[in-house]
C-alpha cells in the first residue's frame, strides 16, 4: 500500500515544468496588447464598419488561436518540434512567393505582403521568421566542424536567408528583408561563422540597402524625413510627428485610458505599428515602463532558457525564437521614437494583426517547451 502511495508522489517530483515568469510575461503583454488595441482601433472601427469593436473582436480571436497554438508548441514532443525542416522552409518560401501573384494576395499600402485566405490574410513574414530559425538551428547544429568554412559553412544559409529577402524585395517589404537579414547574422554569430564573413556580408548588405533607397524616390524621401520630420511634417513626416507628441503629451502618469487625441484620425495606424505612441500618450511613463518591464523579463527568461539547454539544436532554436520577439520590440520601439526610418515592424502582442499575434504566441509556446525541465 505505501508504495502504491510513493508512486504518483514520485511521478509528481519529476513532472516537466515550465517557466513561470516567461508565460507571465507573454501573457500580461498580450492582455496589454488586447486593451490598447480596443482604446487604439474605436473611432476608426466606428467610422469604417460602425462597430467600435470590430477590431478588438478579431484581435481577440486571433489572441484565441495564438493561446491554442501556444500550449500545443509548449507541450509537442521535442522529436515532432524539430520535425521535417526543409519542407517546411519551402512550404513558407512557397507561401512568400505566392504573394507576388495578385489574384492571390492583397494589395496595401503599395506592397502585396498579405495572401487572401477566405475572409482573412495572412503575412508568410511572420512565420518566415520561425523557419528561418528552425532551417539555421538545425543547419548550425549539426555543421559544427564544418561551420568555419566558406563553402559549406557560409554559403548555404546565406543563400537560403538572400532567396527569402529577395522575394520581400519584390513585394516590397525592405522592412521585412532587413529583419530577416539581422536574424541570420545574429543566429549566424553564435552558430560560429567566422566573423570575417559575416563582416563582410554586411558591409555589402548596408551598401545594397543604401542603392535600394537612392534607386526609389518613396524610399528617398522616407529615409529624409527620418532625418528631419518636422522639416517634412506636412507629407511624408507626418506620422512620426504626430508620434512625438502623442509620447509628449503622455507625461508621467497619460492622459489616462481611452483619453488619447492622436488616435482619432492624427496618427495613423494607430492601432497598429504605432501602437506604443498610443500607449505613451494614455499610460504616460508608467505604461511605457510596464511594458518595457514585462519585454525585460521576458528576454530575460526566453536567453536563460537558451542557455540551459544541453542540446545545441535546442539552444540554437531557443535563441533564434527570442531574437525573433527581441529584434520585434527594438526594432518597432526604434521607429516609434524615430532612431532608425519608418520599417512596419509590429510591436510584438501588441500591435494589431493576427499573423503577428499568432507567430509571437508559436515563439513563446516553443521558448515554453525548451524550458521544461525536471526539478532536480
């Protein structure tokens, strides 16, 4: 009888555990997420489809499906998780390319960068990410002796990584290619490539950038008004003034929730990339810190779970899924306080969009699996 009692006791004392402060954190922000986007998307919700809440509806679904999605990634077997990686590399490069067929895209603000499916679309980007990941994980991990060399240890991702870009390019998204560009040097740094190499693929990366704005008039005048966009406040540096005065005009404490001018029809796409203005002007310092708080333990918690791991596979996937959520936050946090030019990168669980959403969910369901570990 008393070892029938011990047995279940036993079972429980080594049972997988996740990582408390790491789902915390993801879930606090994508709550943040829901209630912003609700303040952020009323009147223009209202004016398009008379229904102040026919945003935060579908943002609600598509936090509905991330969550499922989260929990099915958090509790897989590792043996399916690092499952068929190349056909799923191509699945997404598949889906990227179908983009440029207008039939099956959609078209908006001058770019096809989503797939219509249904009554919904899709962005391949998002999920282009996690491949991208998963493909320099498993090419890194089992390259080692070999990821030293030009040919074999080089080449091949850098390829797979300028085939991706390429197509963004096409669609254009310079944004999206860039982010996938930073991605494989980071993931490519701690794989072990010689720094010669990846020093050198850069200088040629920032040089073909630097063409790719002088060539396009849009580009050239976006990248002037990052410079100076009071200068241009009238056209092309619109939203990012009107982005400095919403985290003006926030103060310490915000104009309190739902209060916010530069959201009715002043700072456009409010609800979306420039969600943290919003933020800033109706939460004030206070909510530009919890949110800033929330984004530090996270990283912090998703880099040690990296570290923990024993198998480089693991460590590697580990580290590229928070640099996916990391490079997010710097990256769209960056623009909104006008450091680098306008990009469209999103605010992780915050900004609007379901492909977003549910792609920074598949990271953190996947960071939540590599963190289980038996209580020693």
């Amino acid at each position: 009888m008393s070892r029938f009692l011990l047995k279940p006791s036993s079972e429980l004392a080594t049972k997988p555990t996740i990582d408390p402060l790491l789902l915390g954190a993801g879930l606090v922000l994508a709550g943040l997420g829901l209630v912003m986007v609700l303040s952020a998307s009323g009147v223009m919700a209202e004016r398009m489809v008379s229904d102040k809440y026919y945003f935060f509806k579908k943002q609600c679904i598509f936090a509905l499906i991330g969550l499922v999605v989260m929990v099915v990634m958090a509790k897989v077997p590792r043996s399916i998780l690092h499952g068929p990686v190349y056909p799923v590399l191509f699945g997404v490069l598949i889906m990227c390319a179908m983009t440029l067929i207008p039939q099956l895209s959609v078209k908006a603000g001058g770019a096809r960068r989503w797939l219509a499916v249904g009554p919904i679309s899709i962005q391949p980007l998002e999920f282009a990410k996690a491949a991208l990941v998963f493909y320099l994980a498993y090419f890194f991990s089992r390259k080692q002796d070999l990821v030293r060399s030009f040919t074999i240890g080089f080449l091949p991702p850098i390829f797979i990584t300028l085939v991706f870009c390429f197509i963004l390019l096409l669609q254009p998204d310079m944004g999206g290619a860039v982010f996938l560009g930073m991605l494989f040097f980071f993931m490519s740094l701690v794989g072990g490539t010689r720094i010669f190499y990846l020093l050198g693929s850069s200088m040629i990366g920032v040089a073909a950038m630097g063409l790719l704005i002088m060539s396009s008039e849009y580009r050239v005048k976006r990248f002037l008004a990052f410079l100076d966009p009071f200068k241009h406040s009238a056209d092309i540096g619109y939203q990012l003034v009107q982005s400095f005065l919403a985290f003006g005009s926030g103060g310490i404490g915000g104009v309190g929730f739902g209060a916010g001018k530069q959201k009715l029809f002043y700072l456009p796409e409010a609800h979306n990339d420039f969600i943290m203005a919003v933020v800033g002007e109706e939460l004030g310092f206070v909510g530009v810190s919890l949110v800033f708080i929330c984004v530090g333990i996270l990283l912090w918690r998703a880099f040690s779970v990296a570290l923990a791991q024993d198998d480089l596979r693991d460590r590697f996937t580990a580290y590229g899924m928070t640099m996916i959520l990391g490079l997010g936050f710097l990256l769209n946090m960056a623009v909104v306080l006008g450091c680098i030019p306008p990009k469209g990168v999103a605010m992780p669980f915050l900004s609007y969009g379901g492909s977003n959403m549910v792609a920074c969910f598949l990271c953190l369901g996947i960071l939540l699996n590599l963190s289980r570990k038996r209580p020693t």
